[in-house]
C-alpha cells in the first residue's frame, strides 16, 4: 500500500487531553449555535410545502425571482441561486387551491411567461410534501441515525471490546454533533440528503476507528512489555497513511461534487466535505486515546 508517512511517530495519545478540550469546546458551539439560531432550518421535506427547480434562458436577478413569488403565495418563501443566474431552487408553502403538482406547475409557468415574456423558463423539478408527512420523515430521519449508533455500539462490542465499542459510539456521537453544528451556522436546510450525509459520515468515521481497532488488538497480541498507551499510540501511527489516503480521497470527490454538481446535490457534497475531515480527527484524537483513558482508570488485560 501507497505509504505517505514512511516510519510515523507522533505522540497522539500523550497529547489527547488538549483534543479533548478541543473536541468539548466544538461540542459547546454546536450547542451555543442550536440555542441562538433557534434550531435547524429544514426543508420541505420536513415542514410540508413545495420545492421548485426552475431553469431561465437567460439570468434573472434573485430579486426578481422573490418579487415573482410573492405574488403567488404569502406564507415562507426561500430562494437559492446556482449557475450564472439562470437556475434557482425556490421552496413556499403550497397555495390551498393547487392540490397537484401538474396544476401548481401550469400556474407557475403561466405565472413566470407573463411576467418575464422574453425570457424562457422550464421547471426541473417539482416536490409537494404535506405537514403530516413531513413531521413523519422527522421522527423516522431520527429513529435510523438512533439505530445506527446503536447498531455500531453492538457491533464493535462483539468484534473487539466494550471499551472499543463505547469510545467509537462517542466519537460518533461528537462527529455528527460538530457537523450539526457546522449545519446551523452555515444555515444549511435539514433535507432527506442531509440526513443521508449524516448517516455517511457515522459509516466512514465508524470504519476508521475499527481499522485503527484491529490494528491494536494485533498489536496486543503481539507486544507484552510495552505500556498500553504506547501500544495504542503505536497502532494509530501504523494506520495513519491508510486513514489520511482514505480521507483525502474521499474529501477530494466531495469538493468536486461540491463546486461542480449539480444544485441539489451541493448541500450533501458540502455537509460530507466536513464530515469527512471530522471523522477522521475523531478516528485519530478521539477513539483511541478515550480507550487509553478508559485503561487508565479501569485497567484490564487484553487477551
């Protein structure tokens, strides 16, 4: 396997109380950012209403787009520009009087004809989700990130150790908690895809921790006379090129999806972009040092 480091042997164990306040300290925006921005925005998919994607001939100022809008409805209005000024994805409450989306998208075409002749328009794409509907997506969105951890908890439990199970869950918990927080400071909209970006990174992250796991448990049995910390720290840094070649890899794909995709999958490609950087500080700082700290206080022998 390609190696970037040749013979790395950084102290990341010794250093893991300054992660830990960092960690703490990510986990504190996060909740500081929940409470001030009066928590997420979600999208359609969750509060019920319409999403638009509407491609122009020509580009339209946003400001023309809002003002067309509002002359169909009163109720929230969002709009995001993407490309040169000639796509926008548009999300309202559905007027009560269209109860399909062949007769909402008839309305808004004639709408957009009327008030922009000369320049042509065509919907992309057209979603209408009720508010039943949508408080559903949210309790299942929640059930599966729920069963995921719990899944994963079970799962490096049986395959390694208790103390490896629990320190991978909190990391998980800590990744998806910091890219929450990234979520409601950038104001991204909550979206079945976000949640789909979440479930991606508790996966990636997870993967790494087990790598990083198994390559403790071999040395383990390999290694007697040293102490457990060295054993763990010495583990981290036999996997650090796989682990690095991993992330970046797969950071490079989602910043091209990011700058190049299309609009309705920028806010995924963003959201894994900085998962994936976070997944991997969590596999590295996190996991193992939680398990060195956990010896420290509860030693026990591993077989």
């Amino acid at each position: 396997m390609l190696q970037i480091f040749k013979t790395p042997n950084y102290n990341f164990t010794g250093r893991r109380y300054i992660f830990f306040i960092l960690s703490a300290s990510l986990v504190l925006i996060t909740i500081v950012a929940f409470i001030v921005g009066k928590g997420f925005k979600y999208s359609v998919d969750f509060t019920g209403g319409t999403l638009l994607e509407i491609r122009f001939s020509k580009p339209v100022r946003i400001s023309t787009v809002r003002a067309i809008f509002r002359n169909l409805q009163s109720g929230a209005l969002s709009i995001q520009e993407f490309g040169e000024g000639t796509d926008f994805i548009i999300r309202f409450e559905s007027p009560q009087e269209f109860v399909s989306q062949e007769s909402l998208g008839s309305k808004v075409i004639d709408l957009l004809n009327r008030e922009l002749p000369e320049n042509s328009a065509e919907i992309v794409r057209i979603e209408m989700v009720g508010p039943r509907i949508g408080k559903e997506l949210q309790r299942n969105a929640l059930i599966a990130v729920l069963i995921g951890l719990l899944g994963i908890l079970v799962y490096v439990t049986i395959r390694f150790d208790f103390r490896f199970g629990t320190a991978a869950v909190i990391a998980l918990v800590h990744d998806v908690l910091v890219t929450i927080g990234f979520i409601i400071i950038t104001q991204t909209e909550v979206s079945i895809p976000i949640i789909a970006a979440l479930l991606t990174i508790v996966g990636y992250s997870v993967n790494n921790s087990i790598v990083i796991s198994d390559r403790v448990r071999e040395n383990l049995r390999k290694i007697h006379r040293i102490s457990f910390e060295t054993i763990v720290n010495q583990s981290i840094n036999d996997t650090l090129s796989r682990t690095i070649l991993t992330a970046g890899t797969t950071f490079v794909v989602a910043i091209i999806l990011y700058l190049l995709g299309a609009a309705t999958i920028k806010d995924f490609a963003k959201v894994i972009s900085f998962g994936v950087v976070v997944g991997t500080y969590s596999s590295i700082y996190l996991c193992g040092p939680l398990v060195v700290e956990w010896e420290r206080y509860f030693p026990k022998r591993v077989r």
